[in-house]
C-alpha cells in the first residue's frame, strides 16, 4: 500500500502543481484592432438630385395677347404670366403670398433669385425690359424654371411668346 500511495504521489504532485500554477496565471485579453490613422470613414451614399434641364416641361401652352394696347403671354391658363407695363416685364406666378417672396429663374445660361412682390393672387417681379434674365429666358434652351417657395417648381417652355412680350416692352 506504500508503493501505491508513493506512485500516485508521483503522479499527482506535477499535475497538482501544475493546475495551481495555471489558476494564478492571468487571462490574456486581446484587444479589437484600432482603426489606422490614415484611414477615413466612407462618405455617405449620393442622393441624385435630378437636375433642372432634364426634367419634363410643365403641362400647358402659352397665349399671347395685345389687351389694351399692353402685351402680354400667359403659360398654361395663367399659371406664370409675362406682361409689358410701361417699359418694364412683369413675371408673375399664381399663388399667394406676403410682403417680398423669392423668386429663383434658372435658364440655360444663368440663375437668379428675385425679389417678388405677394398678393392674394401672384407673386410678381418687374424687370427692365432690357434686363439680361429676360434674354436668357427667351433663348434658354426647351425651357426655363420658375422657383418660388411653397409652391411647385414650373418647368416654363421658351416659345416665342416669351421673346415677342419682351420687344415689344422694348
């Protein structure tokens, strides 16, 4: 029985020592890779706006006219109007508004925000009849847009009630 309990001695010390040993040992933690300095984060996806040239003429013809002497062309039933008043081009779009509305005309060779007047039926801007927005707007190519806040963009054709409005202002 002493052969038996000094050979299992034998073979138990080192697996003992061993358990004990492994039990004070620290657990080792690796940490999750860092980014590297020179990395940079991907930029967010690209929302295509669509741009202003390419998009569909809005629904509707324009009509020229010579009441009281005055020209003037309205687009699709005086949605956006054009009129001579006393050397001056008044651009007006259906809708409401208050004191001075922004007015943003985009043709093919420029864009520029006005300063339109708000009344309970249009919003209005004059121009000089020899103003360079007036050429641009005549010779835009297809058409040109008509931008006033809180109503809907209008994609404005350039046919030649446009030009004949603006000669005969000047």
């Amino acid at each position: 029985m002493k052969a038996i309990v000094s050979r299992a001695l034998a073979l138990g010390l080192p697996l003992i020592g061993l358990l004990m040993a492994s039990a004070c040992s620290e657990q080792r933690v690796v940490p999750a890779p860092k980014p590297s300095p020179t990395s940079t984060p991907a930029p967010p996806p690209q929302r295509h706006v669509p741009d202003w040239r390419e998009a569909r003429a809005t629904p509707g013809d324009w009509v020229w006219s010579n009441a009281g002497g005055r020209s003037a062309a309205t687009f699709a039933q005086g949605l956006f109007s054009l009129r001579c008043e006393q050397g001056n081009v008044v651009l007006a779009r259906r809708g409401s508004g208050e004191g001075p509305v922004p007015m943003s005309i985009s043709t093919s060779a420029m864009t520029r925000t006005l300063s339109g007047a708000g009344s309970a039926n249009e919003i209005a801007v004059t121009l000089p009849a020899r103003d360079p927005l007036l050429d641009a707007m005549a010779f835009s190519r297809g058409h040109f847009a008509v931008e006033v806040a809180g109503l809907t963009t209008l994609y404005v054709p350039s046919w030649p009630e446009v030009s004949r409005v603006i000669e005969d202002c000047r």
